[in-house]
C-alpha cells in the first residue's frame, strides 16, 4: 500500500466513526426526549368555596365588630335619631 492509501483509510475510518457517534448521540437524544413525559398535574388540596366562605366569616366578623364599635359613639351622641 501507498502512503497515500494509508492516508485515505484513515481519513475514512475517522468519517465513519464520527458519524457513528453523532448517529449514536442522535438516538440517544431521541430516547432521553421520549422518555421524558410530564407527571399529571397534583389534585388541587382546597376548592375555591372553601377560600369563599373564609372570606365571608371574616367580612362578618369585621361587619359584627364595627357594629359595637360603632354603637356606643351612637348611643352617647346628644342627637337623638330615632
């Protein structure tokens, strides 16, 4: 064989294995992307009633405290309303 024969097979050898590997990496990506799937979103852990009636409960206790507060600055008022 020649020298440049030589050269040419490996030159050759090095092609065919570069694109073995980039073949090879191909594939690998193509099965880590695959076997990615996404897990299904959690179960919510409140409804949003339960949120709605929290709010209500503090909306009438707030209602219910200016109420008395409220009450006495009527009471002690030298206007009579009613």
């Amino acid at each position: 064989m020649t020298r440049f024969n030589k050269a040419a097979l490996i030159a050759q050898d090095s092609v065919s294995v570069r694109g073995a590997i980039g073949v090879l990496r191909k594939l690998l990506l193509l099965v880590l992307v695959k076997s990615h799937n996404l897990a299904p979103a959690p179960a919510p852990t409140s409804d949003a009633s339960s949120v709605d009636q929290g709010v209500a409960y503090f909306l009438m206790i707030l209602a219910l405290v200016l109420t008395y507060l409220i009450h006495p600055l009527d009471a002690s008022s030298p206007y009579k309303l009613f």
